[in-house]
C-alpha cells in the first residue's frame, strides 16, 4: 500500500497467564502483609488483569494470546511487561 509504512513489529504475542498469577502471589508470599490482605490484593490483581492485558494489545496493535494456545519459536512472551503494569495500576488505584 503506497505511504504505508510496516515496521518489523510482531502481531501476535503471548501472556503466560498462570505466571501472571504466581509472580505477585510469590511476592506477596514473602511480604508481612497478613494472609487475608495477600488474598484481596491478589483478587485485585486478578480482576485487573484482563484489563491490563486488552489495553496492551489495542495500544500496540497487537493480538495477545494466552500461551497454553500457542506455542511457537519467536513468538514475543509479553508476561512481564503485564506483570508490571496491573501492579502499576494496583497502586494508582489505592
């Protein structure tokens, strides 16, 4: 297509989702924060998530997979980067 031009960007990437999960819940685990707090922050978490993990592909222009589906070399593991951003977004909202 004239004047388009197509960057080296992948368009499907992938979310561990289980690795989502247990990331924060291991740091919680290590924190002194009491057990019924840890479970309604990692609830939080939890419900952020889809959230995080929509805004991040409409912002990239990307198609985000759970990686259970699709396992494949080269494919881009986006895990930490969610991560990162829902705990973000867990302490904006606070």
């Amino acid at each position: 297509v004239a004047g388009v031009i197509w960057m080296n960007q992948p368009r499907l990437v992938v979310v561990d989702m289980v690795r989502a999960i247990q990331v924060p819940s291991a740091m919680l685990a290590r924190s002194s924060m009491p057990d019924a707090k840890q479970a309604e922050v990692i609830t939080r978490f939890a419900t952020k998530l889809p959230e995080v993990i929509k805004a991040y592909g409409l912002a990239h222009h990307v198609t985000v997979v759970g990686v259970h589906v699709l396992v494949s070399q080269g494919v881009v593991d986006i895990t930490n980067t969610i991560i990162q951003q829902t705990l973000f977004r867990l302490k904006a909202d606070a």
